[in-house]
C-alpha cells in the first residue's frame, strides 16, 4: 500500500514538474519576443547606438559638443 502511495505522489510531482517546464517555456517565448521587439525599435528609432558624442575645445577656447555617426562604418 505505502508503494503504491508513493508511486501516486511522484506522479503528481511528475504532473507538476511538466506543467512547471510548461509554464517556464511560455515565459521565455514571451521574453524573447519582448526583447525582439525592443531591438527592433532601437534599430528604427536609431537608438543613439549608432552615434558618439564627444566634448573638445575649438581654435578660440569654446567648449563644443560634437556627434559622429558611427552606424556608416560597419555597413
């Protein structure tokens, strides 16, 4: 009788486990695509991945702030 107990509850941990690895997998689908969409986004927005901004000085002292575009090196 105890076997057969014991033989009942590692089925319903069996049940579980499967329902548990279930759920897990719909939530990294869901991630993925989140992640995927939000990459894209940036892509299309531009983002600010593809530009440096940098700080110097000009011929007369003034402090400047300047953008480089870097997205055209790697295309």
């Amino acid at each position: 009788m105890a076997q057969r107990e014991q033989h009942e509850r590692v089925k319903r941990m069996d049940r579980l486990a499967d329902k548990l690895l279930g759920h897990k997998a719909v939530v990294m689908a869901i991630l993925v695509v989140i992640a995927m969409a939000s990459g894209l986004a940036m892509a299309n927005l531009g983002g600010g991945a593809g530009g440096v901004s940098f700080e110097h000085t000009d011929g007369s002292g003034r402090r400047c702030l300047e953008r480089k575009d870097i997205r055209r090196l790697f295309a």
